[in-house]
C-alpha cells in the first residue's frame, strides 16, 4: 500500500532539503572510495608512460609506473585496480598465444602490483582482443568469430593470470559458456578464492572508440562485434546472461557501458540481488573530459554526479577512468 501524503501546505518536501545535515539525513544513495574500481592501461617498457589522445588524463603506463599508480591507489583508499594491456601490432598472432603467457605485460604488471600494493585487489582482462591480430575478442575463421575453440583460449589466459596472483578475473568477451568452463579450471587447478566479475551484459556500445585507441586495437579491428556483444535495444536478454553466468559460477557481474544501460543495472540488481558493477568506459570519460575542458561542465560537479547515478541505479561498484579524482574529492568531504 502506498503511504499517504498529507496535501500541501501539511507537507512541505521542500523542508527535508532545507539544510546540508538534513540532505545528508535524508540521502538514499551514498557513493564512496570502496565503490571504485581504477582501470589502467599498461604497455612494454621502464619508466615510461603515454598519454592516449581522446581520453585526456589517462596514460599508457610501463610496468613499474602501474605499480607507482597502484601505490597511489592503495593510499587513496581505492580498493581495486583493473589492468588492461597494450601490445603492439608486430606482438600480435593469429593464435593469440601471447595472451596466456605468463611473461605478457599484464602478468608481469600483476605481479608488481601485488609487491608493491599488497592492499590491493589486482582484477584482470579476459578476451583475446589486445593479442590478436584481428582485434576480436575470439579466434577468426572463415570471417566468423568462433565460439569453443575462443573458450578454449580464455581458460589458458584465465589460469595464467590466476598463477600470476589475480584477485579478480573479468571475462569481457562475451562467448557463451566461458564462465563455467573458467570456474571448472580454477577449481582444479587450487585457485578456488579467485573471483570472477562477469561481463555479462556488455553492449556491442559505439562508446568504447578511445579504449580501442588505448590498447591498439583500433587499427587492428575487422569488422564489428555485433555477433558477441549485446544489441543496444535489448533489455530482457541481458537478464537471461546474468542467470546463465550465475549459474555457471560468476560471483559478480557487469554492465557495460554504464550510463547509457542504467535501467539494465537496476533490473539487474532488482531480479537478481547479487553484486552488480558498471563500467563508466572510454567514451562516457571523454566526453565529460571534453566538456569539462572546454568549459561548458564543472568537472568534479558532473564526474560526482555521475559516479552517484551508477549508485541510485543499484550498482554496487564502478569502473571508472575519474577513480582517483574521485577518491580524492570524497577524502576531502
């Protein structure tokens, strides 16, 4: 039964909003540093980093810089930091097996993550797009992205980075059964605490543009994505995927993008109750980056206020590139 609410002028709901304190009182929605996740591009190299072009702020980082950013994470109260891989096009096969090696840059950046920030949850990348030549996500035969032989692969690369002392595995490429196949492998290779975050509705978006530029897979890319990643209009088929991941052994699960697909958040978190995370990716940063440079937005105003909507929609977590803007701002608050 819906309460009664008493007519104007007995209810005022103006007056619960009169004061910061009665705000703060009142406020559904609460957003803080344990909410972020930090993605970080990392590249071959020592002491190095580049800036990527269309996503201002943000840089491609040698291994030892990662784990200098991991430090700054870490005393930033930020809880996580989520690694993404750039790798040359001359370093890219048609078998992709760079991609489960245990000496590939996003390892080795593992690796130094965990001696250098211990505090830190190290959560990982998994889909073959950063190692092949193709720029899928998957193997290609015939022009066709292929579904088993891929999952095959993504268990290989899931394990390696397992090995290398990954708290957190993403699987991101959308191929069905991958989760079941992962979870079966790091049960019995003795990497039961391993957790998997699923990318289970994740959009074939035009929003993900600067990522691509990010990790060299622009150049690479063949086609589109359309077979594996969702169609933008679709809403119940992504409720569909995260029963299917839950059931295969998902621990946590991932829409993507995030402020365009906030209503797929909130079914997801209303049907289904378990922990559900956003990513804010490449496209949704540069645009507000962009604006926010050219004046037409107050930076920390609208990174906030976006950052809250992911937390009003349900999400128990977000990935976003704003991560230590906004650890800093709400330290300071």
């Amino acid at each position: 039964m819906k309460p009664t609410i008493a007519p104007y002028p007995h209810t005022r709901l103006r007056r619960t909003r009169a004061t910061p304190a009665l705000r703060r009182l009142v406020r559904q929605a609460h957003l803080s540093v344990d909410d972020l996740i930090w993605p970080v591009f990392v590249m071959d190299g020592t002491d190095a980093e580049e800036p990527i072009a269309s996503m201002p702020g943000v840089f491609r980082r040698t291994v030892d810089r990662v784990a200098v950013a991991a430090k700054e994470a870490q005393a930033l109260g930020i809880p996580a930091i989520c690694i993404f891989p750039y790798t040359s096009m001359d370093a890219r096969t048609e078998d992709c097996a760079l991609a489960w090696s245990p000496d590939n840059v996003a390892n080795r950046a593992i690796r130094a993550i965990k001696d250098a920030a211990p505090d830190i949850a190290v959560m990982t990348d998994i889909a073959l797009d950063p190692y092949n030549i193709n720029g899928h996500d998957g193997f290609v035969e015939n022009g066709e992205i292929v579904n088993d032989r891929t999952v095959d692969a993504l268990v290989r690369m899931a394990l390696a980075q397992a090995d290398a002392g990954a708290d957190i595995l993403g699987p991101s490429d959308m191929m069905d059964g991958r989760i079941g196949a992962m979870r079966t492998a790091l049960e019995e290779n003795g990497h039961q605490k391993v957790t998997i975050l699923s990318y289970t509705a994740k959009y074939a978006s035009a929003f993900y543009g600067p990522f691509r530029d990010a990790v060299g897979a622009s150049a690479a890319l063949t086609g589109d994505k359309k077979t594996y990643q969702m169609d933008p209009l679709n809403s119940d088929e992504a409720l569909r995927l995260v029963e299917r991941d839950l059931s295969e052994g998902a621990d946590m699960v991932m829409v993507k993008p995030g402020m365009p697909y906030l209503d797929i958040c909130r079914r997801v978190k209303d049907t289904f109750g378990v922990p559900t995370f956003a990513y804010q990716v490449s496209g949704e940063y540069a645009m507000l980056q962009a604006a926010a440079q050219n004046g037409w937005l107050d930076h920390d105003a609208v990174m906030m206020e976006s950052l809250g909507g992911f937390k009003r929609a349900g999400c128990d977590g977000i990935l976003t590139y704003f991560a230590p803007a906004a650890a800093r701002v709400l330290n300071e608050t």
